[in-house]
C-alpha cells in the first residue's frame, strides 16, 4: 500500500474495532490484524496506539465541526444558529460510530502530540470568528469562546448522547426541532 492508503487503513480499521468492540480493544496488533498494515507500519505512522487514537479524534472532530460551518453565513443569527445544532445532529445521524468515538475519546482524554485543546480552537476558530462578529453586532449575547461547545451545544450534545446510547429508542428527529430552538435561546440577546 502506498503511505496515504496505508494510514487510511489503519485509521478506518481503528474505526471498525471501536465499533465492534470499544476502545480497550484498540491494540497495536489487533490494527495490524485487521487493516493489514505490520506492527512497525503502524508505529511509523502514527508512533504509538495513542497516536492513532489521536489521530482518528481530531479526523472526526474535523469532519463534525466541517459539517457545521457551512451554516456561517450572512443569514439573521436566529436562522444560522439553529441551523449549526441540527447540521451538528445530522452528522452524529449519520456518522453514529464516529460520533460514539469522539464522545468516548473526549471523555477518556484523548492522546496527541500538540495536544487537543489547541487542536480544538483551531476547528472550531471559524465558529468563535462568527460568533464573536455577531455578538460585536448585537445579534447574539456574547458568549466566551470555550463555551461555545460546553454551553451553547450542550442541549445538542445531550441528545447526541442519548441517540448514541439507543438509536432506536430516542426519536432525534423531535429532538432536533426542541434543541434547534433552546440552542438559539441560549444565545438570543436581550
């Protein structure tokens, strides 16, 4: 395999044994097992098992926070804002192993080199921009920067756990609309 492809199979491998068997089942030899790629590969690429859970967090956090940003537009905040708590619960509807796994990782302390707090402010750099303009001009109460995740998407994120836990059991469609609408309340001013 070429370098790109290997360390795709590495990553999407870490994927499926999460999903199959959780976290603790994430070994150096059971990726190499399953992706194909030898011990030494995985160590190369990535330097440790810590890597390649680092590595696969801040890929999913990415592509979470990639699905929201293309509501960052010009729109009235009261439509935008909305729209980031659904698109942000559309992407867990779709990406059900992805999203368990960032929850899991952030709730273990995710590994990494430069660490995730940084890796975090830098994806979500585009969401703090828009609403830091948007609070200059009125139209959302400011609200600091790490509470944007903690606070303002906490109604989403209770959700996301709860379908997470049992798709099948938490009707998330109902859901969204309640949160869509206590998400923006949380940041409406006045």
């Amino acid at each position: 395999m070429a370098r790109g492809e290997t360390r795709r199979a590495i990553l999407a491998a870490a994927l499926r044994i999460v999903a199959e068997s959780g976290l603790d089942a994430l070994t150096v030899g059971r990726l190499s097992e399953v992706s194909g790629a030898s011990n030494g590969s995985i160590y190369h690429h990535f330097g440790s098992r810590g890597g390649v859970v680092g590595e696969l967090y801040r890929e999913s956090f990415a592509d979470l926070v990639g699905a929201m940003t293309p509501a960052l537009d010009g729109r009235p905040a009261e439509v935008v804002v909305p729209e980031l708590a659904g698109r942000f619960l559309d992407w867990i509807r779709a990406n059900p192993v992805r999203g368990g796994f960032v929850y899991l990782a952030s709730a273990r302390g995710v590994p990494g080199g430069e660490g995730p707090a940084a890796f975090k402010a830098e994806v979500m750099a585009p969401l703090a921009a828009w609403f830091g303009a948007r609070a200059a001009a009125g139209e959302v109460r400011a609200v600091p920067v790490w509470a944007l995740d903690a606070v303002v998407m906490g109604p989403a994120h209770e959700c996301a756990r709860r379908y997470l836990a049992a798709p099948g059991s938490f009707d998330l469609d109902l859901a969204r609309e309640e949160v869509t609408r206590a998400v923006w309340a949380i940041v409406r001013p006045g």
